[in-house]
C-alpha cells in the first residue's frame, strides 16, 4: 500500500478553524488527523501542505513510527508547536488507516480496551458563588462526576474561564477579531479561589470530584500558597499551576501541599514535561497527542510516566475537534495510566462536518468499536466553513503591563 495524496482541510463550522489531514492511498483506504493550533491554525495547514505532504507521497502508510522519526528528525528542525501539530495529523491519519486495514479499532491495537469508558469532565464558571454553585448542581444533576470550577475575580474583567463578557473590550475584541486583552490581578484572585470552594463544599457536598485551573498564571509562592489554601477542599488537583517552562520550580509548589498538581496543556513535546514525571512534582499530564505528534507520542508518554505513579489528563476543550478528540480517546482506551479526558460536546454543525468521535454516557466518553479512529470528514461540508481568525486572550495587570493568558 503506498500514500497517493495528503489534502489539507481547513474548516470553521461555528466559530472555531479546525486543521484537517486526509491521507489517501492507492488502495482505496484512507484515514484522517487533527492538528488545530488555537490562533496558529493557518500556520500548521501551510506546513502540511507545502512542507510535510510531498515527501509522503509513495510512502508505505503502514511504517508509522519510521513516518514520525523521518517527519521529526529527518527535517533537522525538530519540535514546537506548530510542528508537532502538524506531525500529530499525519500520525493520526496513519493510525486510523492501520486500523481500517486490521478491522480493528486503534485503541485494539495500542493493546487493548484497559476499561470500558474514560472519566470526564465539564467546565463550569460563573460571576459570584452562586452562579457558579447552580452550575456545579445542574452538572452534578446530569451525571458529571468530575467538574472544574472557575469564578469572576471582582473587579478583574479578565479571570480566566469567567471573562467578564460585558467588558466593552472584550466586545469589541469580538467585532474586531483581534485578541482581548482583559485586566486581572494575582492578590484578589488568590484569595477568592479557595473561598469558593469552601462555599462550593458546603453547598453541592463532598459526593463529587472538584478541580480548579490557575492558567499558569501565578508564580511558584504564589501557586505554592494556592495549593496551600485549595488543601482543606480536596481537589482532584490543581490545573496548571504555574507555567510549564518552569519545570524546575514545580518542586516548590509540590512540597507546599498534598493538593495534586497536573501541568502542561501548552506543552509540545514530551522532553518538555519529562523533567516533572522524574521528579514526581505532577500527579496529572495535561498534554494534548494532538499538539506533542500524535497517537504515537501520547503512548508513549504514557508509558514513560506509568512507573511514577502519573496519570494522563488529556487536554480536550472545544479547538481540539471531533477527530483530536478521538486520538486522545483512543490512547486513553489503551493505557493503564489513564486518569480523566478533557471533552466538550461540540455544536451540532461542527459534529456534522466531523462524524463519530467519543460520546458522552453517564459521567464517561465512551468510543465505537468501528474499525480505525472511529471518525471522518464530511469534505463537502467543510468546504462550505472556511477560515475566520479568531485569537485567545491576552490578560495585563492593573498597571497595563503585560502577563500572558
Ligand atoms: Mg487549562
């Protein structure tokens, strides 16, 4: 079997581009990849198509680990984000052709189903305690098990996953397709997290798992004190409490608390996070196969945190699609390690262009036993949706310096 054609689809059903690969050969079979990069996602389409497809073409589809060494290492520059999305399609697309070819879904021949459906979790926010607690109940209400909580800082229009929406900046970042840049401070934010899960404890009960994420917002005192503080609330862990390039200081935060920690949703690269799985300083990954290479990485990520005692927590909000969706689904499915997949239902539109992928039941995501990733591209469709840029946030503090998101 040999690679006759690598198509490149960029797609914005609602309000979100998602990068697609389609990787055809001359037997008929074809499978297909995700590698959307949130704000990026033209600079990853452009390297697929110009730099990555044509050396695929007569390739065998079924030597992927010889595919992702060429792809990674055969180009001399090696890694970061925009690549290893890029890398992360044609991964997937590989897998999902193996695994039409074997009759076997990819999960089947990563080694197994290790479980019969993967914990998730939903989001919830809200402007005051209240807000956030009838969140918390009407989640509960719908058999979520787990559920991350996030609060509007007073006077902080820009806290992260409780945007103030009314700040007339962050409309007109809307109107304007630009990023918004929204105002935030670390003090206040320090103080009112724990107090909303004490409210959050007392008002939904202890017969749910709770999570809160910092963003990578706070310096390593700060997020060791946040841990701290978050303690008496036993949260499932801490999200991100600092940024990853600062693997060396999680070790400060670590010993502040036995709250547990997971990092790393804008990791690219597994050398990244590797530091922080040997020093035991994370108890959860946060990395997304479809921005670290793939199917193929995130295996093996798994297994190089297996013997300390590190679970995944995929990352899954609504820029990783239906068919990245998948690929974090299908490892999850696999591993021993598994801890709790990330996942939004998307709209119903999006869905439609991109068929299959994990459904929600009952507090799990569960996966087809269909032959290959389990998903696909209505391409007529997607042509309908082309690009509209679109940004995440930037946040700045009180004074008008800049912070990060
Ligand atoms: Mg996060």
């Amino acid at each position: 079997m040999k690679i006759t054609e690598v198509r490149v689809i960029v797609t914005c059903p609602v309000g979100q581009t998602y990068t697609l690969v389609k990787i055809l050969t001359d037997e008929g079979v074809y499978g297909v990849g995700e590698g959307t990069k949130n704000g990026r996602e033209l600079a990853v389409a452009a390297l697929l198509e110009h730099h990555l497809a044509p050396t695929l073409i007569g390739r065998d589809p079924g030597a992927i680990e010889d595919i992702w060494k060429y792809l990674y290492k055969g180009a001399y520059w090696r890694g970061g984000p925009i690549h290893n999305s890029a890398l992360a399609a044609i991964d997937m697309a590989l897998w999902d052709i193996k695994g039409k070819v074997a009759g076997l879904p990819v999960y089947s021949l990563l080694g197994g189903p290790t479980r019969r459906g993967l914990l998730t979790y939903v989001h919830t926010h809200g402007r005051d305690f209240e807000e956030v607690t009838d969140n918390v109940l009407q989640r509960k209400e719908q058999g979520y098990r787990v559920i991350r909580a996030q609060v509007q800082t007073p006077g902080m229009p820009g806290g992260y996953g409780a945007e103030d929406q009314n700040d007339p900046d962050y409309q007109r970042s809307k109107t304007e397709r630009l990023p918004y840049e929204g105002v935030w401070e670390p003090e206040p934010y320090l103080q009112i997290a724990p107090r909303l899960f004490d409210h959050l404890r007392a008002k939904a009960g202890w017969d749910v798992e709770l999570f809160h994420d910092a963003h990578g917002r706070l310096t390593p005192i700060q997020a060791a004190r946040l841990a701290k503080d978050l303690e008496p609330y036993k949260l499932m862990f801490l999200e991100d409490p600092i940024g990853p390039e600062h693997a060396p200081s999680m070790k400060l935060v670590r010993q502040a608390s036995t709250t547990p920690l997971g990092i790393g949703e804008i990791i690219s690269s597994k050398y990244q996070i590797l530091p922080m799985i040997v020093e035991q300083t994370i108890d959860y990954m946060r990395c997304s196969p479809m921005h670290i290479g793939g199917i193929t990485e995130g295996k093996k990520l798994a297994a190089l945190a297996e013997p300390f005692e590190i679970k995944t927590a995929f990352h899954g909000p609504g820029d990783v699609g239906p068919i990245g969706a998948a690929a974090s689904a299908h490892v999850g499915m696999a591993i021993p390690n598994f801890g709790i997949q990330e996942w939004v239902r998307h709209a119903d539109l999006t869905h439609e262009v991109m068929t299959g992928g994990p459904w929600f039941e009952d507090g799990y995501l569960k996966l087809p036993n269909t032959p290959g990733l389990g998903v696909d591209i209505n391409e007529d469709l997607a042509r309908r949706y082309p690009w509209e840029r679109k940004y995440l946030p930037a946040i700045r503090r009180a004074d008008g310096s800049m912070h990060g998101y």
